[in-house]
C-alpha cells in the first residue's frame, strides 16, 4: 500500500523502511506510527523476508525524536493514546519473527534513539548523535526509553543519560554497547546490507528461535532462560532446516535453508 511518511523497499528477502520526513529531521508524529505499525504488520506476515533494515531519510538524522509540534497539543489522555501508540510499534519491531538492523545516521534523539534500540542492533555513522533529552521539555521518554535503555546500558549509565538529557557520539555510544558497530557515513548502508545478507542466508527458524530465546531470556533468571533454549533447540531439530544444515555440513556444501515459520 502506499505511504506518505515511510518508504518501503524489498530486494529479494532483505525489506528496508526508511522514515522519510527529512524536512522535519524524520520527526515520529501519529502518521508515521500508523504507517510504521501498518508496514510492520505486512512484514511480520509476509514469508519471503527474512531480513528488516529501518533508516532514516537525508544525512542529518535518524529521526530527531518525536514530533513536538504535536507533543505541545496533547491533553493527559490524549498523550496517553500517543504514547501507547508509540510502544505498540516499538514493540512490534521488537517481535518480529526476523532480526531488525537500525542504520542509524546523524541524530537518533528521544523516539529516535527509542526506536533504534526497539531494533535487534545498532550499526551508525561518525557523525551520530544519541540520546533522550525529554526531560528539558519537562517531560520523559515515552516510547520506552526508560526501560530498553536500562537493559542495555544498566540502570546507573540509564538514570545519568535521561536525568540530564545530554547527547553521546558515536564511539561512547560503542564503548556503552548501545551501537555494534561504528562506520564512515558512506560506507553505512554497505556495512548494513552485507550483514543483512550474511543474516539472510541463515534459516528462518533458527534466527526466530534465536532471538526469541534471547529476548525473552533476558527477563527471566538464568535457569528459566536455559530451559526456553532447550525448548527452542528441540523445536530448531523438527524443521527441515535442521535436516538440510547439518546434511549440507556433512556433504561439504552450502546449506539451502528453505523453511518456513508456518509450516
């Protein structure tokens, strides 16, 4: 379907959305989440990607935060309805059942840096420039920025960047683990796409069962996360990905991984 705020793109099983608001530094208003939560839905349907990288349009930003044009307007409710929004499509992007690489260009600010770490990793250019900086307009982070970032980051390193709003560059952003990797902004969208590919050419069930173990792991205690391992393990072992794996290493040639996440 068409959108207004959003382009989509498929190259084989490799899909690309890029928050296309330049002018307004990729700013997430209500249109952009309905579009996003929209494309998503397709996405999480559609069997032949295997593979999601988001951006953002122009060199300036990622996405500079959320539209605060429309913040400014909203009454209690009405910013409880856009915040929620707001999750429902972070968290969308969290469980897709394929992983999500964020190509994250100049400033990912408030949304922005939310919507990143919503993504499986971070890969960014020299230039970017992060943070959460909801708290100068009196207000915090609502897209759930006060809980991924503390989960990656830890609790202390979380607390000091929102309670002061200060931005971080790229290579302190590397060094806290919140960005994987750090490139030249013209070598960004190479590096992205050869790690999309080298993901892509992995089976449908394992990378699902990857990072659901993974992510779901990371709120449990340890025994409990091993036993969703063993669980995801087995289920790895009944699809014919497993089959043909551990056929093709035995043979000496390259596995055609050929499952699907339906049957």
């Amino acid at each position: 379907m068409p959108y207004e705020t959003i382009l989509y793109e498929q190259a084989g099983d490799i899909a690309t959305i890029t928050i296309n608001r330049p002018k307004s530094l990729n700013a997430l208003n209500s249109q952009v989440l309905q579009e996003l939560n929209q494309a998503l839905d397709q996405i999480a349907e559609n069997q032949d990607i295997r593979v999601l990288i988001l951006t953002g349009a122009g060199e300036k930003a990622f996405v500079a935060g959320a539209d605060i044009g429309e913040l400014s307007t909203l009454n209690p409710l009405q910013a409880r309805y856009f915040a929620k929004n707001g999750h429902a499509v972070m968290n969308k992007l969290q469980e897709l059942p394929m992983p999500v690489i964020a190509a994250v260009n100049g400033f990912a600010l408030g949304g922005g840096l939310e919507i990143a770490l919503s993504c499986d990793f971070i890969y960014a250019s020299e230039n970017v420039k992060i943070g959460l900086p909801e708290i100068n307009l009196g207000i915090i982070p609502g897209f759930g920025g006060t809980q991924r970032l503390a989960r990656i980051v830890g609790k202390n390193l979380a607390k000091e960047m929102i309670f002061t709003g200060k931005m971080m560059g790229a290579e302190e952003a590397g060094q806290k683990g919140i960005i994987n990797r750090v490139l030249p902004a013209d070598q960004l969208m190479a590096e992205v796409q050869k790690t999309a590919a080298a993901m892509a050419a992995k089976g449908r069930v394992s990378l699902n069962a990857a990072k659901k173990s993974i992510n779901n792991g990371m709120d449990v205690d340890l025994a409990s996360g091993c036993e969703m391992e063993i669980n995801a393990f087995a289920l790895c072992m009944a699809s014919e990905d497993a089959k043909e794996g551990t056929s093709a290493f035995l043979e000496k040639r390259t596995p055609a991984f050929k499952a699907g996440l339906k049957g």
